[in-house]
C-alpha cells in the first residue's frame, strides 16, 4: 500500500506483547500467569449492583453524560477529595473513561504535541511508548535501577531507585511531561513521597506536567503506603491522576476508568473523548458508582474491598515467590500490585531446538520455552524497556498472581518439576 493510504504509527499492532503470549498462552493451554487479570470474580456487591442497573429501568441502557455518569463522577470526586485533601469539582475536574487504556490516550493526544519531550521512567506499562508518538511526542527514558544490597535480603521493588541526578539530565526545555506509575507494573515499585517529591520538585522547576497511572493504587503489602502525587504542594495544577476500575473491583472487562485532575487540564481530555468514544457504558458505570460508594462509608474497616483484596493478594504473593524461589527463579518482592517479576539467570535452558529468531531477547525467548515446554504462561520484562534498555533488563520475566490458589498451586506443580530437571 503507498505511503499515502495510512497514517504514521500505526503499523506495528502484529507486534503487542498481549495479543502474541495471549495467544501463545490459549494455544498451549498453559495455566496462565501472564496477562494480568483476574481468574475469578468482582466482589458480590458489585456484581449485584451491574445487575440491579441493567434490570433497573431503560435509563441505564441509554447513553448517560458523556463525560462520566454523575453518580460516577460525584463519588470519584469525593473518595478522591478526601485523599488528596481538596475539594475536586466532579463536572470539571474528573473524566470517566473506556478503561485507564482511554485516559492515558486521551491524555498523551490533549497534552502533547509535535517535538514535545515526554519522560518516562521505565518499567513502563507497554502503551506508553506507541501513545506518546502518535501524538507526535518522543519518548525520552529514564530507568529505574537496583541498587544491590548484600545480598542477604530478598530483594524487593524497593531496592529499584531512580537516580535523581539521572532523571535531572533528562529535562530540557522541550519536556512536557513525565510518566510515572505508582505502584508500578510489572515490578511492584511503590514510590515513597520522597522518591515523588523529587520529580515533583522538577516537574514545577521546569513547567512540565506529570501523567501518574495509579491503577493498582489500593494493592499494596507490608505496611506500604500508596502516595498520590497529585496531593503534593504545587502538583495539583500539573498532574493527570488515571485509575482503573478494572483493577479496583477486579473486573478489567467492565473497561471503566478516569483521570482527574485540575478542570484547565481535565477540560483538554474532555475534548479529545468527545472526539473519540463520547460516552462510556453506563451501567457498568453505575455499578462502580455503588461500589465506590460503599467503600466511602467503609474506608478503613476490615469489610472494606480495599482491604480485604490486598490482604488476601498479600497471601497469594507470598505463595508465589515461595514457589518461585523454590524453581531457582529468585523473585523481587513486589510492594504493590498483583505482579512479580523474577531472574531467569539462575536457570540455564537449551534453547537450539526452539523456534526462536537469534535476535529475540532472551526473555522472550524464555517465556515461550516456557509457555511451550512446560505448559506455563508470564510475560517477558524488557516489553516494558525502551529498545536502548531491553537488553540491560532481559533477564527478567513477569507473573501475575491475582489468580486463584488451584491455579497458583498448578503453576507450583510446574515449576517444582522444572527444578527438578535443571
Ligand atoms: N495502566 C497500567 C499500569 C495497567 O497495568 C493497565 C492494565 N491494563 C492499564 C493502565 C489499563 O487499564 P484498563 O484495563 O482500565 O484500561
Ligand atoms: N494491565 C494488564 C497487564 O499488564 C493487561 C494488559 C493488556 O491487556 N494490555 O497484564
């Protein structure tokens, strides 16, 4: 096809790392650690709230307001308010979305424009990167690095630091705008307020912006505490906050999300979601209305979601670094969210009769070894590096355990097995 007849970015959708070890993953009916959802359901109050909607009346099958179903916005403002300890105008300054895979569209397309400078700070959830260019951005990586200990601590998500002098180098006067995501996916990494005090302190030195994805933002273990930038002195006005209610009520199928932000900001994105979707589904919002609206009045107690997810996840991480560590795949203790990622180096695999290219990472390859060999699916860490850091990183592979136990215990069965051969 001539160049004329399609746009720039858009030629690479053969090559998503979820669409490749999904497939993978469903072809070898592997027990799947990989793409990161859950293997059971949302809890019943949200499960009841979708249903009382949809049977509720012909209202919740119609389009509701176009920038968030006011139920949604009014308690997403509230919940949010009282974190961030401001008032957040729920018609200005909150924009409901298709999933946070739409508000981080809608951001990079209403905040970037052509040769604009955007940081990232790698681990990066892979979409950062393809978003950013098409909005004619380029993507400038920092990354966050291990600083090694002793060697007699499990290592953590914690020990993975930025450098601030490094990140300082990174600005020039075409940055725009900083990416983080805290607690961040694949590593877990939890920022502490000092760590975003430091980017915070350099996004109002040079004028920038900061998109903070939050999604996992109630999944955190041993006393970590998740921190919104956004509540900093000075943020407020420069940051886009995007949450997911995919992985607040673990339904990422509902495809609900949001960013909030100040109503300058907020008003840009609304912009470019009308241009795009318009509407979201409303009776998916509805629920998550309820849901939110329970967890208000329960904020803090033993009954409340927010808790009970990431105490019974707490169990599940430790079942699953325990497996891991026994396979000779030495994890790195996740401080939030539900994934975990582990070094392959201790493991040596012939790969000469494997179907690979000779360019492919060894991560890559590993997971399809992996997935082939042993019937057991993750997905490879250097699709969340720039190509200049891929290789720096390729030791790594990612497990998802928001899974049940039986599917946790399957993995086990596998990798006690595979140690056994090594
Ligand atoms: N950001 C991160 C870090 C994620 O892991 C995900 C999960 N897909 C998303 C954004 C997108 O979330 P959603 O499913 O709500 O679109
Ligand atoms: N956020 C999920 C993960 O990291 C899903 C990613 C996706 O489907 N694109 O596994």
């Amino acid at each position: 096809m001539s160049g004329r007849l399609h746009a720039r970015g858009t030629e690479r959708v053969h090559k998503n790392v979820w669409l490749e070890f999904a497939r993978l993953a469903a072809d070898y009916k592997a027990v799947n650690l990989g793409q990161g959802f859950p293997d059971f359901s949302p809890p019943e109050f949200v499960q009841d709230a979708f249903c009382k909607a949809v049977s509720g009346g012909h209202q919740m099958h119609q389009y509701t307001r176009p920038f968030g179903h006011p139920p949604l916005v009014h308690i997403l403002a509230k919940f949010f308010g009282r974190i961030v300890g401001r008032e957040i105008d729920p018609l200005e300054d909150v924009l409901v979305t298709v999933g946070a895979y739409q508000a981080l569209f809608c951001a990079f397309q209403a905040l970037i424009e052509e040769g604009d400078e955007v940081i990232i700070v790698e681990p990066f959830f892979d979409c950062y990167q393809p978003m950013v260019k098409k909005a004619g951005g380029k993507p400038v990586y920092v990354p966050l690095r291990p600083v090694s200990g002793d060697g007699s601590a499990v290592p953590s998500s914690g020990d993975w630091v930025l450098s601030p002098e490094e990140l300082a180098s990174k600005f020039t006067p075409r940055t725009k705008a900083v990416v983080i995501n805290t607690p961040n996916n694949p590593l877990g990494k939890v920022y502490k307020t000092e760590e975003l005090q430091v980017i915070a302190d350099l996004c109002i030195k040079h004028d920038v912006l900061c998109i903070s994805d939050e999604v996992y933002e109630w999944l955190t273990y041993d006393g970590n505490k998740h921190v919104k930038i956004a509540g900093l002195p000075g943020m407020w006005e420069r940051t886009v906050t995007i949450g997911s209610a995919g992985k607040t009520f673990s339904a990422t199928g509902w495809k609900v999300g949001w960013a909030i932000g100040s109503e300058q900001i907020i008003q840009r994105l609304k912009a470019m979601h009308q241009m795009s979707v318009f509407d979201c589904a409303t009776a998916a919002q509805e629920a998550v209305a309820r849901g939110f609206e329970r967890e208000y009045e329960l904020f803090g107690t033993p009954e409340s979601y927010f808790q009970q997810l990431p105490a019974m996840l707490h169990q599940k991480r430790e079942k699953l670094a325990s497996c891991l560590g026994g396979a000779g795949l030495q994890p790195v203790m996740p401080e939030g969210g539900y994934f975990m990622i582990a070094d392959t180096s201790s493991v040596t695999v012939d790969f000469s009769d494997f179907m690979s290219t000779d360019d492919e990472p060894h991560d890559f390859r590993f997971v399809k070894w992996l997935i082939k060999e042993k019937g057991l699916a993750t997905i490879p860490v250097s699709a969340f590096y720039s190509p200049e850091h891929r290789k720096d990183f390729d030791k790594y592979i990612r497990f998802c355990f928001i899974k049940e136990d039986s599917t946790l215990d399957a993995a086990d069965d596998i990798l006690r097995t595979f140690s056994q051969r090594q």
